[in-house]
C-alpha cells in the first residue's frame, strides 16, 4: 500500500501548478497571461501596467495622509 502522506511541492512553486489564462491589457494591449479566469465585467492588466497603477495608488494614499 502507499504512503499515507502525499508529497508536496514547495510553496514557491505554487505559481507554477495554477493553469495561466491569456489577456490583453486594458492599458497597453499587451498580450499576458494571468492565473485567474477573466469574466470580462472589470479590466484587466498586464503585470507591468497593475504594478504602476498600484505604485500611483499608493503615492496618492500618502499625499493625502500628509495633508
């Protein structure tokens, strides 16, 4: 009979095992991959466009709680 402990992959490859879903960016029209499946009711981005918008959104946070 088998081990009663399965083998697991380490969690930095966890990434690796979600199935990746082509998208074209709202921003660039950049052709990407993500690992969620898009149901076309919100834009979505290519992963360097998110990674700017999420730099702005916190620049603004911290000009407003400076004022």
């Amino acid at each position: 009979m088998g081990s009663m402990y399965m083998k697991r992959l380490p969690r930095k490859n966890f990434r690796l095992r979600k199935k990746k879903h082509k998208i074209i960016c709202e921003r660039c029209g950049k052709e990407d991959f993500v690992d969620f499946v898009p149901k076309g009711t919100a834009p979505v981005f290519c992963e360097g466009c998110y990674r700017n918008m999420r730099k702005q959104e916190k620049r603004l946070k911290r000009t407003e709680s400076n004022s």
